[in-house]
C-alpha cells in the first residue's frame, strides 16, 4: 500500500521546517497553527525566550494533555464495557426468563 506523500514548508516560532506526509492540506495547517501558538505561549513564559526551553516546555505541555486525554478516554471505553457488559447480562437474563420482557 503505497501513500501519496507531500511535503510543506512552514514556520514554527519563525524557524523554517519541512513536513512529508500524507496528511491533507486542512490537516497540516491545523498542526503548524496548533504547534506554533503552543510554541508562542512557551516563548512568552520562558525567562530568557530561549527556543530550546519553549521547545521542551512546549513538549512537556503536549504530553501533558496527551496523557490527561488517553486517561479520560481510557475511562470512557471502560464505562461502556461496563454497560455492555450489563447489557449483554441483561438481555442473557431476558432469554432465561421471557416474563421479564411481557412487564
């Protein structure tokens, strides 16, 4: 399976990158807006605007939301087990039992 690939060229915190990928335009810009406003509120916050200290505030502040995110959505999917766990129980129940449905 082969992916058509292309390559962008834009800026983070006005340094120059490349991007090859088979992201769609629409896609792509929203990651360079995402990244570069992240990137401009840790060049902010950093004492001395040093680029490598934004890079890695901003990193740790992705990971952070990427890690809360996996965490919320991992709660979820168990709630649903739960309920379809309890589903399936019930409707075994309602099978064992018709009277359970006439009610």
């Amino acid at each position: 399976m082969t992916s058509d690939k292309k390559t962008y060229n834009f800026l983070i915190a006005g340094v120059p990158y490349k991007l090859k990928t088979s992201h769609d335009d629409a896609t792509v810009q929203e990651l360079v807006e995402f990244v570069n406003n992240k990137m401009n509120q840790a060049m902010s916050l950093t004492k001395n605007g040093s680029f490598q200290n934004a890079a890695v505030l901003t990193a740790m502040n992705l990971a952070e939301e990427l890690i809360l995110l996996k965490r919320k959505a991992h709660r979820e999917l168990e709630k649903l087990e739960e309920k379809a766990l309890q589903l399936s129980m019930d409707l075994e129940n309602s099978k064992n039992n018709p009277k359970v449905l006439n009610n």
